[in-house]
C-alpha cells in the first residue's frame, strides 16, 4: 500500500488519543495528513503528538463552543478542513432497566450528539476551502447499529442513530450542491481500551468476542483505520450516506447456524 493517498488534506479527529483514534493518527500522517485530534486523555494525546507530529487539542466533543475552536484552529494552522472523523464514544453497559437517565444522556451526549457538532462545524468549515466546498465526513458506528446489545440501550440507540444521521446529513450536502460527503464506517469487536481490563482479567473473554466474527479473531485498529483512509481519500469520491462494515463478516451469517 502506498503512502500519500492523503497528501494535502488536513484532518479532524475526535477520541484520537488511543483505539481506533490513534491508529487513525497514525495511518492518516504516515498517508501525508496533516491532523489534529482531540481527546479528554490528556496525557495519552500530548504523547500521540510527540510521536506523530500531530496536533492535539484537549475537547470534550459534547461542548458546541469547543467544536468552534477546534475547526477555527485546524483552519488557521492548515488553511483548509478536508476530513472529519467523529470517532470519540463512550459505553455505558446497562440495560433499559437499569440504565438512569443522567448516564443515558452523557452517552446520547458524546456519541451522537458529538457526531453531529462534528458534522455541523466540519461543514462549516469545508464550504470555506479554496477552491470550493469539498470534504469527507467519516461517523464511527457499530455493529451495534445492526443487532442491538441488550446489555446497554444507550450505546445501542446511540449507534442506530448515527447511521440515520449519517444519511441525513449526506443528502443534505448533496441536495444542497456541496462536494462534501458523509459516511459512516462500522467496525465489528476491535481491540481498544474500551475492551482492555475485561480481556486482562477474564482469559476466556477474547475466545468468545473472536467466535463473533466468522475470521474468528478480534479486529485491531489497523484494520479500521485502513477502511477510513479509504473514506477521506479521493478514490471513495462517490460514496455517500452508506455504511463500510469492518466486522470480520461478523453481520455476514446468523449467529445460531
């Protein structure tokens, strides 16, 4: 694979700092990116920067007046905003029954609600290129959004919802003759944080969550961040309001045969 399918372009990206996020980082620089990425892991940001050259920026991506001096930021120091990948998300883990409604409203906060302050500043910004509006917007789904866990309504509704976003705003730009384009890129189990102390702690934990995916192993953020290169590159230029399902097939088959 060669480097530089994103040379010129300038990037967002939210929950940069480990996951998923920071090997975005990682690929979108090593592709010729020029990338700032935001996280509330301030000290896992500051050290992604220094290995990167990348442009950290503390933000809690729930916080409207934040997204304004994000995107005012990025076009200052790169001239130009040609990605946005609305990738920072939180669990919650409880049930309709269990779940309070604070915790409900911190999850629909940051998962959904930040994608879409993403998308709004990120539009913003991208009609203001030279040259004319052009741009990818990348949301960061989930199987989830296909086969619901019981187990935790909150990140489950958040991540149905954000596929209906997805195509909203897609058609929106669209319709509204902007060359910006919005997708949304759905990984299957993948090897984060998230995932990290229930996979120390219960050695039986990775078997299972790798019998998900008929490949029969986890995803790694590698897998994920190649798929969103894709995305902000030129060559996804006429794909928009879809889904892009990473998942090692795990939505391929039914899962009791």
């Amino acid at each position: 694979m060669s480097a530089g399918r994103l040379a010129g372009k300038a990037a967002i990206i939210t929950g940069g700092a480990s996951g998923i996020g920071a090997a975005t980082v990682r690929r979108f620089v090593a592709e010729g990116a020029r990338v700032l990425f935001t996280d509330l892991q301030a000290e896992r940001g500051g050290a992604l920067a220094k290995e990167t050259d990348a442009l950290f920026v503390e933000h809690d991506v729930s916080d409207e007046t934040g997204w304004q001096r994000i995107t005012d930021t990025a076009m200052r120091r790169f001239g130009r905003l040609d990605i946005v990948m609305n990738n920072a998300g939180i669990v919650a883990g409880k049930s309709v029954e269990d779940v309070d409604f604070l915790t409900w409203q911190r999850v629909l906060a940051v998962n959904l609600t930040g994608a879409m302050l993403g998308c709004r500043y990120g539009i913003a910004a991208m009609r203001s290129n030279p040259g004319g509006s052009s741009g990818s917007l990348i949301n960061i789904a989930s199987t989830s959004a296909f086969a619901a866990l019981p187990g935790d309504v909150s990140y489950s509704a958040s991540k149905f919802a954000i596929r209906g976003l997805t195509r909203s705003v897609a058609v929106h730009c669209a319709r509204a003759g902007y060359d910006i384009r919005c997708n949304a890129l759905v990984p299957g189990a993948t090897e984060t944080p998230i995932l990290g102390p229930r996979l120390a702690s219960d050695p039986n934990f990775r078997a299972v969550l790798s019998k998900m995916s008929p490949l029969e192993r986890l995803g790694q953020g590698a897998d994920i961040a190649a798929m969103a290169v894709f995305l902000a590159s030129d060559e996804s230029r006429y794909c928009t309001g879809a889904d892009f399902v990473v998942d090692g097939g795990l939505l391929a088959g039914h899962p009791g045969m």
